[in-house]
C-alpha cells in the first residue's frame, strides 16, 4: 500500500468517518483518494473526483491528466507530508498517485444560511448578519468593499483546532504598522484551540486590568465594512458569527454604525441620550444614598419627607437596600439570557413584577428605590455588548459604595477617579477615551456628534495617514 495512505491510516486510526477509496488507472497502478464524510461531501467527491477518475487512461502523464481532468474550484498540490491531516480535517478530498498528492476542496454545507443580527437588530439598515462559516463572512464583507485593495492576511491558529484566522484592511488607508503589529500578536498565539472570536480578542488584547472592552464585536457586515473603510482592521474567525474591529474606543460601544442611516438631526438627540444613559446607569443608585444619607440639603424638604415616609418600617439601611435590589435584578438579567427566547423575558418580566410588588409589600424596600432600581436598568438596556453593560455593572458597584461612605463628595470623587482610568486606558497603544482625550474633530462627528453626511470627506489621522476621502466616495 502506498506509503502515504498508511501514514494517513495511522494518523486517522479510531476515525469511521475516514474513507478510503482505490482506483486502478492502468495495470500498475492505483489512485487513491481520502476524505472524510463528516466534512467532506459525498455529491462533490462523486461529481469531481470519482466519475473523472474512472476515466483516466493508463497512457500518458497521471500526473498531469489528474490536475487537467479533476474539475475541483480548489484544488492544490501538497508538497509536505504534514499538510495533509489539515487539508483532510479542512474538508479537502486528497488524491494519492504513488508520490504525488492533490487536494481537492469539496467541504460539505454544513452551516447556516445568513440570517438577520440577533444582538444588534435595527430598524434601519442592512439585514444580513455574519454566520460560522469563514468564506461566507468574507464574501459578505467583499459584496460591500469591491476593491483589489481589500486584503487579507491568512493565519492558522491553535494546535488542535487548526482554525482559520482572517486579518481584513484596506491596504492603501489602514497604517500598515498597527496591521503588522496586530498580525505578530496572532502569529505568536501558541494554545491547542481558538473556538469563537472571543477567545482570540482576549489573547490578542494583551494584559489588560481595566474592565473596558477594548475589542469591538460585531455580528453586522456593515459594521465591519463602515471600520474598514475608517482605516481600521476587521478580523474573521472561522465558527464564529462576530468580528473583531481593532482598535475600538469608548464611543464606538456606545453609538452603533445604524446611527449612519438616519438624518443627522435625529442621531444627533439620540447619541446624547444614549451618553446620558451610560453615566445615569453608573451613578443614579450612588446618587440616592448620598443624597438620603449624608446630602439631604440637596433636595427640597417636601421631597426629603416624602423619602422618609416612604422607608418608614423598612428594616435595612438604604445602602443595604439597594445591594439587595441591584443583586436581584443581576440575577434576574442573567436568567433572561440564559433562558430560551420563548419565555425567558415573560420569566423575567414575572419575576421583576412579583418580586418588587412582595418586597414592598412586606415592607423590605421601599417604593422609591423600586423607582431607583428601574431607572438604572432601563438606562442600562440601550447597550447590547455584553463588555459594555459588564463594566458598568463593575462602576455601579464602585460608586454605590463610594457613596455608602462619603456621600456626593465620594460620588465625585469615584467620578475623578472613572475619567482618569479611562484616560489612562489604551486599545492597542491608541488612546481609549478617543477622540475626546484627545480631542479629534474628524472622528468626533462620526460617532459622538452625528455630522452632515455629505461632510464626511476626511478620516481621523489618528487611524490612517490617508485622510482625504473624494467626494464620489473612492479612496486616494
């Protein structure tokens, strides 16, 4: 048998799903092609590979009637040995002659079919969202950019999954030393598997102690192309249905590419209530306790008798109060996401009505920090990254107990100490709280302040150093 078929036997040893098929092209010698059935489809071996090969002629080169008589749309010719565990796993059909190897592409459609963006839905826009499969994804990237300046760069990363990793950039807008110092990081990966995109963004993003995310997510080919198009970088992780755009800054999770789609006047009322929403989901419960604790000067005496009528009989601390309150609702956030769709919001929704209506019933809370509670978590579902909405989980707690202890004086304090974190925070060695910190014109009218679109001629130095866009949309 030939040497490489036993090679690939014992590599594949305790494989069923590995076939091995023999065909006799000649008195002496026999072809053999390998694949297997679980990655591989059997319509595509039979069509390509097996009814050519019944065909062949003893007379002549095999080899060159192999490569001009398989009509695969992929084929490539295996030089090492040690390509061939990855080709087979890849859902390659391989074509042995003696000491000759091809491999045929003949993956079997085993992915979904693209659908519509589950965690960033929008009214306006595109509809079309990222699936698992990587050719797909990059073929839903390219229908929007169609320009031989799109490149990208291939890896194969982990040891035991071999999955494919795609840098995406534009090659005559992104800076080619942030692309060449993101692709080191990728190249010097060393783990046994990379399954979701995620996994890649953490290894990739460094030792990182802030709760910031610093990776942006995406679902949304728009999204990615829009990021490409500013000079940023896209990457696409095959089995993954999100993109990775790199660098990402603080305004970028908090005003979503949909914001690109309406009329300037309107995005620009909701951007400033979506900033709003951002600080009011941090602060509003710290707030509270320090105006009811230790600031009660700053409200008017009817409203102070009214708070104080309201927790009358209430047995905790107003700061226990709200522990209690905010632990629930964390609780109760979580059962909604990991609950089926099919009722996991009418549990939630059950469980929110019960619970605050027994609890203040009972008298263990009172009515206004129901009020509280449910601003705070109403302001904080305008953000669907889970990042985003984790680190403000994290500052809410920061001020709450910053509050317990100082009242408006410690809120003020934790809010010092939130800017200069965020100021101090890079996203791969770019400043976080950009382009307010510094402050960048460009950039800021595309994402904090929404500007008139036929403005949009420039991109921000701080990504590119090709600046100019034309008017008719073509890159220079």
């Amino acid at each position: 048998m030939n040497k490489i078929v036993t090679r690939i036997q014992k590599e594949f040893s305790k494989t069923p799903d590995l076939v091995i098929k023999e065909i006799q092209a000649g008195l002496f010698k026999t072809i053999y092609v390998v694949f297997l059935e679980t990655v591989s489809s059997g319509d595509k071996v039979n069509d390509y590979i097996l009814k050519n090969l019944a065909n062949i002629s003893s007379n002549g080169s095999i080899k060159t009637n192999l490569e001009s008589i398989i009509p695969g749309p992929n084929m490539k010719e295996i030089t090492e040995l040690d390509q061939i565990e990855f080709y087979i796993t890849s859902g390659f059909a391989i074509v042995i002659l003696k000491d000759t190897c091809l491999a045929v592409e003949v993956r079997a459609d085993i992915h979904r079919s693209v659908g519509s963006p589950e965690s960033e839905p929008a009214i306006v826009g595109p509809k079309d969202a990222f699936t698992e499969n990587f050719q797909i994804n990059l073929g839903l990237v390219k229908r929007r950019i169609k320009t031989s300046k799109l490149k990208t760069d291939n890896f194969v990363v982990g040891r035991k999954t071999n999955t494919t990793v795609g840098v995406l950039y534009l090659d005559d807008v992104a800076n080619k030393e942030f692309v060449k110092k993101i692709e080191k990081r990728i190249s010097e990966i060393d783990i046994d598997g990379i399954i979701d995109s995620s996994t890649l963004g953490l290894l990739i993003e460094g030792n990182d102690k802030t709760s910031f995310p610093k990776v942006l997510r995406t679902e949304r080919p728009d999204n990615a192309s829009n990021a490409l198009l500013e000079g940023k970088i896209v990457i696409l992780v095959d089995t993954s249905p999100f993109a990775l755009i790199l660098p990402a800054f603080f305004a970028d999770f908090i005003n979503p590419v949909v914001d690109n789609y309406v009329k300037s006047g309107n995005a620009k009322f909701v951007k400033i209530l979506r900033l709003a929403c951002y600080f009011l989901s941090m602060i509003t419960p710290a707030y509270y306790i320090a105006i009811v604790n230790y600031n009660q000067e700053t409200i008017p005496t009817s409203l102070l008798i009214n708070f104080a009528t309201q927790r009358e009989g209430v047995p905790f601390p107003s700061i226990i109060e709200a522990l209690i309150m905010l632990i629930i609702c964390e609780i109760l956030r979580e059962s909604d996401l990991r609950f089926p769709n099919a009722y996991g919001s009418a549990i939630s929704i059950l469980g929110a009505l019960v619970l605050g209506e027994a609890a203040v019933s009972a008298g263990i809370v009172s009515p206004i920090m129901i009020i509280i509670i449910a601003i705070t978590f109403i302001t904080g579902l305008v953000f669907t990254d889970y990042e985003t909405v984790a680190s403000i989980r994290f500052y809410r707690f920061f001020f709450l107990v910053a509050a317990s202890f100082y009242g408006l004086f410690g809120v003020v304090c934790a809010f010092v100490y939130f800017l200069i974190k965020m100021n101090s925070s890079y996203s791969f060695d770019k400043p976080y709280f950009f382009p307010l910190s510094p402050f960048d014109k460009t950039y800021f009218k595309k994402t904090i302040y929404k500007g008139k679109t036929k403005k949009d001629n420039k991109r921000t130095s701080m990504l590119t150093n090709n600046i100019t866009k034309k008017k008719n949309g073509d890159i220079i």
